[in-house]
C-alpha cells in the first residue's frame, strides 16, 4: 500500500521550509519590534472553548472527538479562544496591556481550495486589556508593518475597514431583531465572496426582505464616514466617532495609504463586537490574507472580566500565493555559506577540520562524505546551494565564489580567523 498526505495538508520538504521558515521569521520580527511577547498553547482544547463563543462559521469546522476518558476534545482551529483561557488564568498578575503573538499550526475540517486548507499556519497579534481604539490602529500598523516588510506596496495590498456595531446599527434600523444578528451577519459576510444574485438568495434565506436587503447594501456600499452618518442618521454616532479616530491614528502612523474603509466587511466568527477588518489584494483575485478586529466579550464570556481586546490573524497559505504572484519571494536556494572539497593530496581529516572550525564561528559548512574528483565535489557544491567552495590544497587554500566563479589563495590560518576577508 502506497500511502499519500491527507488531503487538504502540506508535506514541507527542505525548499518547502526554507518559505516556510522565512515567513515565519518575518512575523517574529516584525512582532518583536512592535513590543509583541511570544506564546503558545496546546494543539487541542476542549471542544466548548470553541463552540461556545465563537459561533456557526467556526463550530462547522472542527475535528473534533472524545479522547479515552469520555471528554469532548478539538483541534484547535484559531487560537484567540485559547488566548482568552490562558488570560483568564492568570489575568490579576499580567501587566496590561496584554501584548502577545503566536505562529500556531491550525486544522480546519473543510473543503481544500486555493488558498484554504485543513491544515495551516496562522500569525496571531492580539491587545487585551485596553478599550481605546488605539489599540485597534496599533494592530492595523503591525499588520500593515509586516507588509512593508515583505516589500508589498498599498498599489497590491490593502487592509478593508468596516464596523461590526454599525452593521448590527443598520440591520436594527431596517428591523431585524437583535436575537436574529447571529444567523444574518455571516451571510452580510459572505457579501464581497459571492454574486449579488446568490447574496439576495441567501439573504432571503434567513429571512431578510427585499426592502431590509436594499436598506442594508446601501449601507455596506457606503464609501465615506459622512455617507455613513448619513445611513444612520442619529443612531450609534459613537462607533463612528471611532472609525474616525481609527482612520487619525492611522494617517499618524504614515500608514493610511494602505487602508481602505468597507463596510461589507463583517468577519464571521460571533465574538467581534466592534471594528473589523481583512487584508485583501488590491485587485481581489485571492480571499483574504488575513482579517481581525475587536472582540471585548470573549473573556467574559468564558469566565473572566470584561476587558477589552483586539487582535489580528493572517494565515501562510494566501499569503504565500500572493508573496509568489507579486514576485517578491526572495531567492531561498542558497542554503550553504561553505563547502568544503578535498584536493585528492590532502587527507579528509584536514577537510573535517576546516568544516568543523567554520561550524564553530556559526558558519553553514558541510562536506562530500566520498573521495571524489574536484569537478564532482564542485558539482555537489552548487546542488546543495553553497555560497562558496573551499578547496583544501596542501599548503593553502582556493575559495571560489559559486556565483561569480571569482577564486583566490588564501593561507589556511589566516582564512579561518577571518572567512569573510
């Protein structure tokens, strides 16, 4: 029996990771620069973490099962829910605000397509403890932040703002009841992801009327904060007053460019209760590279304080889709600083020797473990993506450049006190 990967999960082999590891290593610098302290937590939770809180969009999505004494278990499919249980543990000793980020490996129970998969990556930034919307304009700037980082421009990226109060606002003026929000703003959600054809269906289907469906997509098409007021009219100026203050810090922050306020933008999950947004190629030919927002409930909820919190989410697999398609992958082939070849009248001993004093002042080095000809051993330099080959004669020593094939002698003593010379 030949056996495959499961489908919808990823085999990394050793190019595989080197991407992998490098997006990586952005997010953690990228979180560090910005006062980010990393965590972690365990890779399955009792399944009410999830479902208690976090509603239909994420309940629909677990592997989930009963471990041998009869518990409820699930694999973690986002890690906020085990953010806010770890918070509640120990929230009378953490300094606020609480300012933590992660690189979880998530599993979602769904139907592998581009750019989604069972089985992912996510970067998590979150802010706990405080109720300004600074803490939000922070999170956008870090996002954003990474971004620049990896060379993406506000012409191929922007971040879509929207509001989740004013949604619930708009939906209350039409006259939905406010026990009927958490079966019809996912599908205000799904808005941006479907036809309007199949939108009217499905807004149909948890029983929006023709009139509600108009009144709401004018208010999801509005472009301005003054079209917004105007919407509105008198209800809920707060939550305007915030976007407005968002959209100050972020101008602030020299990062304005790169946003974008849309009110289609809802986020599926139940527990967002004030200002929401994703991350989307400009031309929107990817679904979201990453989306958050502010969940001030979901301590309470799950036992702890009421205390406010935001955060931000951005999985690897969009991202990786897109970092390829706008070209700005780096050249990851080169895996090697040195390798080190014998010339056939020296002894592997004295090969081991440099390899391993190269090892030692924390140079990538490796060898051919065969006695073979120089071409051969040159030809294995390159295959295994080294920067420079090191041919170990007699008296000195070659160190060829693999890129521009410059060589030059160097004296064995004095190339290991200085290998860069």
């Amino acid at each position: 029996m030949r056996f495959q990967s499961v489908k919808g999960t990823r085999d990394f082999y050793p190019a595989d990771m080197r991407l992998r590891n490098w997006i990586a290593d952005a997010w953690r610098r990228v979180s560090l620069r910005n006062g980010f302290e990393e965590y972690d937590a365990p890779i399955f939770e009792y399944l009410d973490l999830f479902t208690i809180k976090s509603g239909e969009e994420i309940a629909s999505q677990l592997f989930s099962f009963t471990d041998r004494g009869g518990r409820n278990l699930a694999i973690r499919p986002e890690i906020t829910p085990s953010l806010a249980r770890m918070v509640n543990a120990q929230i009378n000793s953490l300094p606020r605000p609480i300012k933590w980020f992660s690189i979880p490996r998530l599993c979602r129970a769904e139907n592998p397509q581009r750019g989604r998969l069972r089985e992912f990556f996510q970067w998590n930034i979150d802010v706990i403890g405080s109720d300004d919307v600074l803490s939000d304009a922070e999170c956008i700037f870090v996002a954003i932040d990474f971004l620049r980082e990896v060379a993406l421009t506000p012409d191929e990226v922007c971040v879509r703002i929207g509001s989740r109060p004013l949604t619930v606002a708009a939906l209350q003026k039409t006259g939905v009841p406010p026990d009927a929000m958490d079966k019809i703003l996912p599908v205000l959600d799904k808005r941006p992801k479907v036809s309007e054809e199949d939108f009217q269906k499905l807004s149909g289907t948890v029983g929006l009327t023709d009139d509600q469906i108009t009144t709401i997509c004018r208010f999801q098409d509005c472009t301005t904060l003054a079209e917004v007021r105007e919407v509105l009219g008198d209800l809920d100026t707060d939550d305007v007053d915030d976007l407005e203050r968002l959209w100050d810090y972020l101008q602030a922050m020299d990062v304005a460019d790169y946003c974008v306020m849309d009110m289609r933008i809802v986020r599926g999950l139940a527990y967002y209760t004030g200002i929401v947004y994703e991350v989307f190629a400009r031309d929107e030919s990817l679904r979201a590279v990453g989306g958050g927002g502010r969940y001030d409930n979901l301590l309470e909820v799950l036992g702890g304080p009421a205390i406010g919190a935001t955060g931000f989410g951005m999985g690897d697999v969009v991202l990786g889709i897109l970092l390829e398609e706008k070209g700005k992958l780096p050249d990851l082939t080169r895996t090697l600083d040195f390798f080190v070849i014998d010339d056939s009248d020296v002894s592997l001993d004295q090969v081991t020797k440099i390899v391993a004093a190269l090892r030692s002042k924390n140079y990538s080095a490796d060898f051919s473990y065969k006695r073979q000809p120089i071409g051969k051993q040159l030809k294995e330099a390159n295959r295994r993506g080294a920067g420079r080959a090191v041919i170990v004669r007699k008296d000195r020593l070659a160190i060829k450049d693999l890129t521009t094939g410059e060589q030059k002698e160097r004296a064995t003593g004095e190339f290991l006190e200085n290998p860069e010379a």
